[in-house]
C-alpha cells in the first residue's frame, strides 16, 4: 500500500536475537504511542498470532504465553517496504487487574544505535479516547512478512463514487439527527449524494476499491459528541461491494501471514473502546484487539 513516501533511512539495528527466525508463528504488533500516555515513547504492543484457524487475538493475559519468552526482533513495515528492524526487550509478566491487560500491558524497546522511524500524523488520524499522538502507529511483524501483494494505493475516488455508495451508506448509518438552529433541538437529517465526504480512496492492483465516506460531521451541531452514524464508513468494492465499518483508520496492510494474500490493518475507535482490526482483503474480519478506559 503506498500511502505517501517517506525518506527514512533503514534502520540498521544489532543482529537479529535468536527468536527472531526460530519463532513457529508469525506475530503482528504494532509501534506505536499508546493512547492517552503522558509522553511520547513508543512502545511495542503485540496484537495478533497466525493460528492454522487464521489469526488470534492476543487481547488477553493467557495470551502472555503465546509470546516469546526472551528478547524479539520485529521487522518494521510500512507501504509494502520495510522500514528497518526493532528488538523488544524480555517481556515483563503482567501483575496488574486483567480487565486492563488488553489497554495497559506493552513490550519495551531494547536500546539501539539509532533512533526509531517516527511518521508524523499530520492529518490527525488514529484518535481515541484522548487526543490522535503525533506519530503514526507502524506494523511491526516478528517475521520480514512486509511485502502487500495486493499493492494496495492511494487512488482519487471516480466522480460517481457517492452516488454510486448513497443507498449503502444511508443502511450502514441508519437515520441521522442534526442541530441546524439550536444545539438541543435534533430533526432528522436527509443527506444526499452531494452531502457524502470521502475520507479516504485506494485501489488495488486487480482495480478493487477500499472507500472511506460518510456525512460530513461539521454539519452535526448538537450539544454533546457527534453521533456513531456520522462517522466515515468503509468499504471494499470488487465483484460485489462489502460493508467493513465505521470509526476507522487504515494503519497498513501486507501479507503479514506469509501465504499470498494481504491482510488489512485498522485502528479503531468508538464511545469508550480504542483498538485495532484485522482484515482480509476480501472484506472478512479475521480478529480483534479491544480495550475500554472505565
């Protein structure tokens, strides 16, 4: 996937620890500044494992046990290519209430030579309960899995493109409320093709589409937070056209399982619920990795 080109240079990093190649299973994580931190470190949060059922979720204290025992090294992926290479450090058992594993339990980072790849967020993508960070989060891959077969990439949207998407988008929101006069007085609000905003547009190697749209929530003007339905809503158009969801971010995709087909990556973020997704590039969610704040 080429979101935008970047000129880091490749992170030359201490020869791979022993982990990193005997590992059975390939494991995504990812880099990132965890939500709501009070600074801007970057850690290391593992979320899924390839399973021969596909993938699962590592969102859970058992899970601990599924992930090497001594220091990893992870493969930095980004657009297809791979940024550089990162090693953990030996993971620290987690002592805390395990309803906040999934929130609070990361991997740190071993000291380096050179600094970590930082891709600032300049469009103020992947926010969640507290405010998006500065930095984007990048996939990290226990194996150099990085390559994205499908070669998904930024595409301008065709002219018919919410027209075409109107009546889907109006199932996937239902009926929407706003406050065109007074901030406590909702009537319903009937958008057209014209009203739709598109977020964000990508095309595939085979012409597929992945579309982000939804109603513009600028217009929304009632008291209080913006309603789920306004929120961008995706969606995969191949052969047929395949609802994903809402309140998400593209974070990367690539065959991060190694067998042929890309997986996609997303951030996600609703009322007191902050995560990531992953997808098939056929549409099918495969796991999820979930955490509330109360």
């Amino acid at each position: 996937m080429r979101l935008m080109r970047t000129g880091f240079w490749l992170l030359a990093l201490a020869s791979p620890s022993a982990a990193f190649g005997q590992q059975a299973a390939p494991i995504i994580a990812v880099l990132e500044q965890a939500q709501c931190a009070p600074d801007t470190s970057l850690s290391i949060r593992p979320l899924f494992v390839k399973t021969d059922r596909g993938w699962d979720s590592l969102a859970t204290v058992a899970a601990q046990s599924r992930l090497p025992s001594g220091p990893q090294t992870w493969t930095i992926a980004f657009n297809g290519r791979m940024l550089g290479r990162v090693e953990s450090a030996r993971p620290v058992a987690y002592v805390g209430d395990s309803d906040w594993y999934s929130r609070d339990w990361h991997l740190n980072t071993a000291p380096m030579a050179l600094p970590l790849p930082r891709i600032p967020n300049r469009k103020q993508r992947f926010e969640g309960w507290c405010a998006a960070p500065p930095f984007r989060p990048l996939v990290l891959i226990s194996k150099p899995f990085f390559e994205d077969p499908a070669r998904w990439t930024l595409s301008p949207p065709t002219p018919t493109l919410r027209q075409a998407l109107l009546a889907r988008v109006h199932t996937a929101t239902g009926p929407l409320v706003f406050c065109p006069q007074n901030d406590t007085v909702a009537v319903p609000y009937r958008y057209r093709a014209a009203d739709l905003v598109i977020s964000d547009s990508y095309r595939d190697r085979r012409g597929r589409r992945l579309v982000s749209l939804g109603v513009d929530p600028s217009r929304y003007g009632c008291d209080g937070l913006v309603e789920q339905g306004w929120a961008p809503q995706w969606f995969l158009l191949g052969t047929d056209t395949l609802y994903l969801g809402c309140q998400m971010d593209l974070v990367d995709a690539g065959d991060y399982g190694h067998d042929g087909v890309s997986e996609l990556l997303f951030w996600y973020s609703g009322y007191n619920e902050d995560g990531y997704v992953l997808y098939t590039d056929t549409g099918r969610r495969l796991a999820a990795y979930l955490w509330h704040y109360h």
